[in-house]
C-alpha cells in the first residue's frame, strides 16, 4: 500500500485499485510498523497509518473497500 489522501492497493487476486482514506477508516496493526499502542492488534488512527506511508513503511494488509473507500485495513503477517 501506498499513499497520502489515498492509497495504492497492489491486490493479490484483483489488480490495483486505489481507495480513500476517511477518518473513519479502521487501521489494525499487528506488527508495530503503524502504532504500538494497547492490545494486538493495535487499532491506529488513519494520521498514524498515513505518517508512516510517509516514511515507506510497507504493508502486508486486507483492504476492505467500500464505494472506492478503504473501511477497514488490516495488517497480515506473511509467512
């Protein structure tokens, strides 16, 4: 995933798509990469996700997307 106001979603099965980011979106982190905050998985905030886009942090994630928004991003470990 890439991005700033949206992300570049590079599918496994779909292809690329590209989705908003709402403040309302729900950011699931397991690893630490987004936020280190509270239980796994940490829930994040979409400004903590964005920042660390910005700093090329790289995602392995299951993007729920809706009417070309991003509901829900949850990280997934790859084995």
């Amino acid at each position: 995933m890439k991005g700033a106001n949206s992300i570049l979603v590079t599918g496994d099965d779909a292809g690329d798509r590209t989705a908003q980011l709402l403040p309302y979106t729900e950011v699931f982190d397991v690893q630490g990469g987004i936020c280190d905050e509270g239980e796994l998985p940490h829930r994040c905030s979409v400004d903590q996700l964005k920042k660390a886009l910005k700093a090329d942090v790289s995602l392995y994630a299951k993007v729920t997307i809706k009417d070309g928004v991003a509901v829900k991003i949850e990280e997934i470990v790859r084995n």
